[in-house]
C-alpha cells in the first residue's frame, strides 16, 4: 500500500503546480480594522454576516469591531453562537441568519472555530441542499463561494490564509477536514490589539498549533522551495516569540510577530500538507472535545520522536537554521534538540506531556479514523500503520484516576 500511497501522493504533488494559488489581500498592524472598513465601504454588498462565538462577546472584542466597522454604506449581521470544533448544527444555524438579513458577504472573526464555521457557512450558502459531509477531501466545491474575510483572535490556525476548514459531526464524533481553493478568504486581517487580552492557554496551544503547521509542512514530502521558507521564518519566530508572547500578552509587537508566523505556517502547510500529528489530534477533538492546538502541542514530540529515523536530516536542518545547535552536534544531536525545544517550551507554557481522558473505549476507532484521515493524503515522511499509529496513542493515553 505504501507504493500506492507514494504514487497518489506525487500525483497531487504535480496536480497542485496547476492550481490557481493565490493568497488574501492581507491588512496588518494596529489600524488594519480601519483598513479593512474602507476596502468593505469600496465593495458593492449592502450587508455582511459576522460569524463568531460568545467569548468574542464576553470579552468585548466583538463590540469593538462592529464600532471599528461601523459605516452607513452597509449592514453588518452576527451570529455568535459558534462552538469549538464547530459542528454542522452551527452552520445550519448562521445560514437561517444569513437568509433572513440577506447577506451577501461573509466575516469570519475568532479563533478557528470560528473561521471554519464562516467557511462551512459560505459552503451551506452555495448548495443549500448538499450535506456538509459529502465536501469531506479535496476539490468537491465547484462554485464560486460569498466573500470572505478572515479576523483571527488568535495567533495559531492560519485559517485566515488557508483552503481548509475543519467540521465536526456530534452524531458520529467525526471531525473531517474539507479542503478547496474556494475557500481561501479574500482578505485576512492581523490585528494586534485583538490578542491582548487572549488568556494564556490559548496563547500558547494556537502558538503550539501554528508550530506543528510550519513544522509539518517543513517535513512534508509535498513542500516547495517556497513553503519551505515559509515554515523556517515561521518556526524561527515561534521558537523566539512564542514564550516571551505568553508572559507579556500585552506586548503588542509580539503578537503581530506571532500572527504573521501563524499566516507563513498556514500558507506552508495549506500547500504541502500537514501529517500524522495532526490526524491524531483530530480524533480528541472529536471523540472528547479536546482543543485541537492543545492536542498537537502534546502529540508533537512522540510523533517527532517516533519517526526520528525518517525525519532526522529535516530535523536537524531545522535546528540548523533556528540556531539551537553547535557546529560539533551529530545529525540525531540535533534533531532530537528541535524536540527537546518543543518539549521546554511545552513545559514552561504549562502544557501537559498527556492527554488525559476518561476512557479509551474510542481507541480503535480512533485508530481507524486517524489511519483513513493521514492515508493516502498526507505526503509524510513516514507512513504509519495500524500499528504504528496504536503506539502513538498509547503514549499519548493518560486514563483519568477516579479520584481525580
């Protein structure tokens, strides 16, 4: 299987080449809201529709873009009922929202959660009557989608540059990634002044995210020269910022430094792929709501360590390049030192070495799910099986004790 694997792989490779690859018009900076209501004051639609969630609300954050949006010239509509892992109830629920103000564009404004939800929601407003289920893949979406502009609260998805949004399924416990040039917003905004205020847990698990982004695109057997780039300038800046980001939240310079890393990440990996780390984290998420970027920050170093074998030149050329290394250090030297980072870096963000969970009734299908979801897909450098990825999970695993 693994040659049949290859061969899918290397024809996507060459099919990518010939894709209208493009990437969103992106505003930054501390004024970058201003920005972008002069471009929508530019544009012809009359209302748009805020996708978002109640912690936009609870903190305030959503006022001050409708205040920073405001303008006579056109309407702006909210839904604010997203969830994590955003489930196909949400879009059915901001597309009657969509309907009754008829909106004609689309703002996603959150965290992924609730960037996905804004892109199921432009996938539901084209076809009505199609289950978000049967866009699961690659390449399935055939019409022009409503304009979409991106707003992240947080630095780690990337999904304000990228083809891809994550749906869950509560019925089946399936999170199913839909990936399509569609998708790609238009404009993607990166304002500082919207992290601020972000509570450090999710500094560091959506940092933690866009470090497995630009790390698995780095790996990927699908990269380019240029992704390549991309990943570097994202691990390098992450390796330096990440940290010092989670213990002066306020240090507006930091953020934007993180934004733009989780924008390079997002476009590394939107064109070569993630792999295996993140179709084990998509099983928490599914089978037990675990957040997603706290479910790579832990799987990270086992699946690194794991396939060290496979991955130890790229490792090392990474560690070369974000200097963490001597000129006297072996190739295994320094790749296990790239590990050894994100392990510190995981400590010192508080960040756990296990997912704990209640149970492990999900195990096999889990198992099962991750193996149908990295395979024939994700471009990795090692291939897992059945398993290999059962020894992931068992390592990751920490039953939760009765007492606690």
């Amino acid at each position: 299987m693994t040659l049949l694997y290859r061969l899918i792989q290397w024809v996507l490779k060459i099919a990518s080449k010939f894709l209208p690859w493009r990437e969103p018009k992106c505003l930054e900076g501390e004024h970058s809201l201003v920005l972008l209501r002069e471009h929508l004051e530019n544009m012809s639609y009359q209302n748009y529709m805020i996708v978002t969630d109640q912690g936009m609300v609870k903190s305030g954050l959503l006022k001050h873009l409708k205040e920073s949006l405001h303008s006579p010239k056109y309407q702006l509509h909210v839904n604010d009922e997203t969830i994590p892992n955003p489930t196909i109830q949400n879009i059915d629920d901001a597309y009657q929202i969509y309907l009754n103000n008829h909106c004609e564009a689309i703002i996603g404004f959150g965290g992924g959660s609730a960037m996905d939800a804004a892109k199921g929601l432009a996938i539901r407003v084209r076809y009505p009557k199609k289950p978000i289920k049967k866009f699961k893949g690659i390449l399935k979406i055939h019409k022009k989608l409503p304009y979409l502009v991106m707003i992240p609260t947080t630095a780690g998805t990337g999904s304000e540059t990228t083809l891809a949004a994550v749906i869950s399924d509560p019925k089946t416990h399936e999170k199913y990634a839909i990936m399509d040039m569609h998708l790609m917003p238009k404009i993607a905004v990166l304002d500082p002044y919207l992290l601020q205020n972000l509570p450090s847990f999710f500094t560091a698990t959506t940092g933690m995210d866009a470090l497995t982004h630009a790390i698995e695109a780095y790996l990927s057997l699908g990269a380019t020269k240029k992704t390549r780039l991309k990943s570097i300038s994202a691990i390098q800046v992450i390796f330096e910022t990440l940290e010092a980001s989670y213990h002066h939240p306020k240090d507006l310079s930091l953020r934007l430094k993180m934004l733009k890393a989780s924008y390079d990440a997002g476009y590394a990996f939107t064109r070569a792929y993630v792999g295996n780390i993140h179709a084990i984290a998509h099983t928490f998420g599914g089978f037990y709501q675990i957040p997603h970027g706290y479910a790579n920050a832990i799987i990270m170093p086992y699946v690194l360590s794991y396939s060290l074998p496979k991955i130890e030149k790229k490792l090392a050329m990474i560690a070369d390049l974000t200097h963490l290394c001597e000129n006297s250090d072996t190739i295994t030297d320094k790749a296990k030192k790239v590990i050894s980072k994100i392990e510190s870096m995981n400590q010192a963000m508080s960040i756990p070495n296990q997912i704990e969970i209640e149970h492990d009734l999900h195990l096999e299908e889990m198992i099962h799910r991750a193996l149908i979801e990295a395979n024939p897909l994700y471009p990795v450098p090692h291939i897992y099986s059945k398993k290999d990825f059962k020894t992931i999970y068992n390592q990751v695993i920490a039953i939760q004790s009765k007492s606690s």
